[in-house]
C-alpha cells in the first residue's frame, strides 16, 4: 500500500539543513566551553541550562518548520 505524500518543498530542505548545521555548531565545543563554568542559574548548573535551552529551542523549530499550515 502506498501512501501518497508530497514531496517535501526544496526550500524546506535549505532550512532543514541550516537548521541542523546551526545546531552542530551550538553543541560544539567552543559553544560548550563557554558555559562550562561552575556556576549556578536559578540553582541549575550554567552548562545544563543551555544544553536544554538550545535542545529545547531546536524541537520548537523542527515543529515550526514542517507544520501543516491552516487552510
């Protein structure tokens, strides 16, 4: 049985794609050194919080990008 979708639009690829290189680069080690630091925001390690955070953020984009817009 075959189900019948649309291929996915190429500028939808481009974002995609840019999407996952911006979030190699954020989880990368410069990025990470950064916020290794031994300190405490709202008593959450500094590195924790941006882990999440940008985890976080790229889930609300992947869902912003491939939503079915209303008719």
């Amino acid at each position: 049985m075959q189900t019948s979708q649309a291929p996915m639009p190429s500028n939808r690829n481009a974002k995609l794609t840019l999407l996952f290189f911006v979030a190699m680069l954020l989880f990368n080690f410069p990025i990470i050194g950064i916020f290794g630091k031994n300190q405490l925001v709202f008593g959450l390690p500094v590195l924790y919080l941006y882990i999440f955070s940008v985890w976080f953020l790229l889930i609300a984009l992947v869902y912003l990008l491939f939503r079915k817009p209303r008719k």
